[in-house]
C-alpha cells in the first residue's frame, strides 16, 4: 500500500506534459516568486497553487491546472530556448561585401569587385 495516493493523480491533468516541462513551469514559476517548493518535475499541490496563483494574476481561467493556454502563457516560445521552426533555417546577413552578385551592374561602367569585368570589352 506504499505511494498509493501518488499514483491516482498522473491521470488528472488536462493536457499531457512531461517531466521536463513541468520542471520548466516550475523554474519559471518560481523566478515569478510564486513557487517555493523543490524543482522535480512533479504537478504536486504547491505546484497547482503557484499555477492558480499565476492564472489569477494573469487573467486566465482558473483551473491549478498546466493546461494550454496556461502552459503558452508561461513558457511561450523562449520557455525551453528552442528557437520557432521559421527562425532555425533564415538566410544569413551579408557580412563580408558581395563576393557573389547575381548579376552585374547596369551600364558595366563600375568597378569589379574582383578583377576586371568580362563585359568591359577587352
């Protein structure tokens, strides 16, 4: 009969989340001044209370829950430090000049970034 009270409550929330995402909202509830308890990744009573605490605050509905609209509010996209899928694969900014341009200047009359231009002529 050992831990019989702790497993009835896994099934309890409305959304699936992980450990890592629960010991996420902790840190983040806590850096709020909301949370005072261990950071285990555990959805226990004091992480609930820091969580109606936080949606009290925030204008969100009230459910000590880790629910979506909770869980975007917390931790948003910089909550773990993954980067959106769009800003992970962006052009770089140029940096070193034009090493390649894409086609020459109009008229061929400017300098040639590298050498002499072929269409000068010669």
């Amino acid at each position: 009969m050992p831990g019989a009270s702790q497993h009835s409550g896994m099934q309890s929330s409305a959304t699936h989340q992980s450990r890592a995402e629960i010991t996420d909202v902790q840190q983040k509830l806590r850096a709020e001044k909301l949370y005072q308890g261990k950071i285990d990744g555990m959805l226990g009573p004091q992480t609930r209370r820091a969580l109606a605490d936080y949606q009290k605050q925030n204008g969100l509905r009230v459910t000590a829950n880790l629910d979506r609209e909770t869980r975007n509010s917390l931790l948003g996209n910089m909550g773990t430090g993954s980067p959106p899928p769009s800003a992970t694969h962006t052009m770089p900014a140029p940096s070193q000049g034009t090493a390649q341009s894409p086609a020459p200047a109009p008229g061929g009359t400017g300098a040639a970034p590298s050498g002499a231009n072929p269409a000068s002529g010669r």
